[in-house]
C-alpha cells in the first residue's frame, strides 16, 4: 500500500512520539509554574519547592538508561520503548489527583525515568529500521519531536485550565501506545536473537519487498551484527587519549548544561514576564518555541555542509553574545529601572537568538561529537559517565537558574551565561579540533599525539626510511668492497 520509505517514516514518527513527551516533560514546568506559586494554587508550594519541581526530574536520568539498554537487548527495542508509555501516562495521572508538592515530585521524577530511557532506546530503533538513504532524516525526526512538544506544551498550557491541561498531556502516551504497538520490532533485534524469520518479516514490512529482495540487506545485518563486541579495557581508558577525549566532553558538556537554554525553556513563562514587551508573556513563550523548532532545519543542514568546530564555535559566540545583550537590558531596565524606549522586542529577539545559536552547535552536535571521540572498547563506559556528568550539571543548572533569579536579579542568569560562553568559545577554539572527515582511528590519534599528529608521523616515517636507506647504503658499500657505489664506474 505504501512505499518503503513511507512505511518507515510512519514508524519512525510513531516511535518518535515518545521524543514529543520528552519536550513536554522539559517544559511542563513553564506554563503553570505562576499558578502553581500564586495564592490560588490548586497544590500550594514554595518558589524553592517550585523549582525543586522543575529540576528532580534529573534524578531518574540516574536511574533508568542502564536497565532501559538492557531491556532494549532482552526484550527488543519495540517493547522497551513502548513500555515508556505507561511509565509517562502514569505520571500525567499522579500529577491530576495530587494535592500535594510531593506528588508533584513523583510525577517529575518518573518522567525523568522515561525520558532517560527514550534518549537510549528511541535512536537506537530509529537507527536499525532505516535504510542508509534515509537514516539522516529519519534522525533528525527526535530533535524535531522534542521541539514540537514544546510548542504543544506552551499551546496548551496558556489556553486550558490546569486540570485540562494535565489532561491533554496524558493524551499523548496513549495516542503514542496505541499507534506504535502496530509498529514492528527492529530486524537488528532478531538478527542478534537468531530469528531470522522475524527479522525478514520485519524487513518486508520496512521496505514494503518480497522475502528474497531483502536477503541481502538481510546477510548484512548477520554480517554486522556477528562482529565480537570489544570489552572495556581498563588500560586504555586509563590512557591518554581517552582521558583527553573526556576531559573535552567534559568541558563540553558544562558549557551545554550552563548556555541557560535548558532553564530558560523550563522558566520561559517567568523570564518573559519580567520586563514589559510588545506580547503577553504566554504568547511570546509560544513564539519562542516556533522559533527553536525552525532553527532545527538549518542547523540540520549546516552540520553535514560545515565542520563541527566551526559550527561549535559560532554556536558557542552567538550564545554568548545573545546573554550579554538579554543580561545588560535586564539589569538596565529592571535594577537600574531606566526606561529606553521602543526597545520592548530586546529580550525576545536575544533570547531567540539565544536559543537559535544553541541549537546549531551545542543541541544538535553534542551527541555527534561524544560518539566521535570515544574508542570501541572505552565507549560504554565512557557515555555513562558522560550520562551522570550531564545529569549532575543539569540538576545544578537548574537550581542555579531559580537562586540566581530571585536573590541577584534574572540578569545575573543571563551575564552568567555570556561569561560561561566566552570562556567556552575560548576554550574550544584552542582545544576542539576537527573530527569532519576523520576516521574513529584518526580521532584517536588526534588525541593522543595532539591535532598535528599525522605531519609528525610523516616526519618520523621519513625520517626512519632515512634510516634504512643509509643502512642498506652502507651495507651495499660493503659489499662492493669499501667503494662506495656511487663512485662505481661502468
């Protein structure tokens, strides 16, 4: 009925619904954290419990991505994804029959669960139903999902009442179990289960051919899927490029977790509302999201066009730029109370941009980048530690965000974030070096010998076929008894 490629964009969007849970859990928060702190609130909190809130659902990224990897291995990737659903719509209704903060704390906390899982097993799925041609835009559907979350979340949570609101959000982990259930396992799943009948079932599905059409693509996946699987080698971890490459992502991650885009999207509702502007801040809050969802295209584009250092760096300069200039007009209009006129677009138009800047390096090449730095054998390990630090730094920044805010003024957040960004734009301008082009081997050695490894190894290489070269001379000199043989007359 349809084509292969339709057939697996449908699936691939159907997974893809899960990502959209993740930007609504991201920014439930931003819409109702006002009614939630006013005197009316149907769950009476403090702003610190308010915040609290908004960060604890980092606590389950702690949790859930080592089981969620094992389960995506045990029992398929179809059904580990899917068993987010529940976790997610279970949530939804804690959060309608609570009264109290501390129910609140629970639905965050098993949303956080969910989302953790989802960010392992949802690329994974996406990844091994693709053909090659699509496997590009097929990835980019999670960024995408995630953005449209947001929107739908700042929609929503403007125009209904909270109750209804919590409604509309449990609406969609049902829509995504009932949709994605229909959906078919990942043949790379039953490859490494030895079901090589499932696997072309799921196959025919996926590419919409006959069973003898996909058994090539069949012997390459058994190709693929029956390499050895490297262990980690304490040594080489230990060793000095991969503790470089860490160093690196380590650093690179600080600087994502503190752009303040994180926060910002969370507490939306409550920065716009501090200065006055040319829109209510519910509706700027729902342009600011277009805006993040349409800067998603050309980011896509540029990261496969442009290098990676470079898109880092203009990411990185134009974050930094856009908080100097939010932060100064904050401090400007609300600390100093001066009044500029015609200037009431200034803190969206900086904060967009903000989020645009974020969104060409830091949020859609991160990834990308960690998977590139990391040696085989070290990589397991290497992306649960990267997993723990982002999920400390995260939670941090989150709470960071809230103090700064109501102690120092929310421009604080803002300078602090330009700081932090201009130190990362010099940071990775000296450190970060390019890894388009470069094999997993070549990155390593980048690593391990610094960026001009490969002249030195052309150096050492020529000078060591110098070496030979006068060897053999000298051993040839000696055969013909002591006389050198370009002296040697025919």
């Amino acid at each position: 009925m349809f084509s292969g490629t339709t057939r697996q964009i449908l699936a691939a969007s159907s997974a893809c619904i899960a990502a959209f849970t993740i930007g609504m859990t991201f920014a439930w928060s931003a819409p109702v954290l006002e009614e939630l702190l006013s005197k009316d609130s149907p769950i009476p909190m403090t702003s610190d419990e308010g915040s609290w809130m908004v960060a604890i659902i980092e606590l389950g990224n702690y949790i859930s991505p080592i089981p969620a990897g094992y389960l995506a291995s045990r029992i398929g990737r179809k059904w580990s994804l899917l068993l987010t659903g529940p976790i997610t719509a279970v949530s939804w209704i804690i959060a309608m029959y609570s009264r109290s903060v501390m129910g609140l704390f629970v639905m965050r906390s098993l949303q956080g669960f969910s989302m953790a899982a989802i960010c392992v097993i949802s690329p994974m799925y996406l990844g091994e139903i693709a053909e090659v041609s699509i496997r590009g835009t097929v990835g980019t559907l999670f960024q995408i999902s995630t953005h449209l979350g947001i929107l739908y979340t700042y929609v929503l949570g403007s125009e209904l009442s909270y109750m209804n609101y919590l409604i509309s959000s449990l609406v969609v982990p049902i829509v995504f179990m009932i949709t994605f259930i229909f959906m078919p396992e990942s043949p790379y799943y039953y490859v490494s289960k030895n079901q090589d009948e499932k696997a072309i079932e799921s196959l025919k599905w996926l590419r919409n051919k006959t069973a003898d059409q996909v058994e090539k693509e069949l012997g390459t996946i058994k190709e693929n899927s029956s390499k050895p699987t490297e262990r980690t080698n304490f040594k080489q971890f230990m060793g000095r490029a991969n503790m470089r490459a860490l160093m690196l992502s380590f650093f690179l991650i600080l600087f994502r977790q503190f752009t303040g885009v994180q926060s910002l999207i969370a507490f939306a509702n409550t920065v716009f509302a501090s200065s006055v502007s040319f829109l209510s801040p519910d509706h700027i809050t729902i342009l600011f999201a277009v805006i993040l969802l349409v800067s998603i295209f050309p980011a896509t584009y540029f990261i496969d066009k442009s290098g990676r250092r470079i898109l880092m760096l203009v990411s990185s300069g134009g974050c930094a730029l856009s908080s100097f200039v939010a932060g100064i007009y904050y401090y400007l209009t609300i600390e100093l109370a001066y009044e500029i006129p015609y200037t009431s677009w200034v803190p969206f138009v900086s904060l967009s941009l903000l989020g645009v800047f974020f969104n060409i390096g830091f949020g859609s090449l991160l990834t990308p980048l960690l998977s590139e730095f990391f040696a085989s054998s070290v990589k397991a390990a290497d992306m649960t530690v990267c997993g723990i630090t982002g999920t400390t730094l995260g939670l941090a920044s989150y709470k960071l965000f809230y103090y700064l805010n109501e102690d120092v003024g929310v421009y604080s957040n803002f300078i602090f974030g330009g700081v932090l960004c201009t130190i990362s734009t010099v940071y990775l301008y000296v450190f970060l070096f390019e890894t388009k082009g470069k094999t997993f081997n070549e990155i390593q050695m980048m690593f391990k010998y610094g960026e001009d490894w490969n002249d030195s190894k052309q150096s050492r290489d020529t000078s060591s076929a110098s070496a030979v070269l006068n060897s053999n001379k000298e051993i040839n000199d000696a055969e013909n008894g002591g006389i050198p043989l370009t002296e040697i007359k025919c």
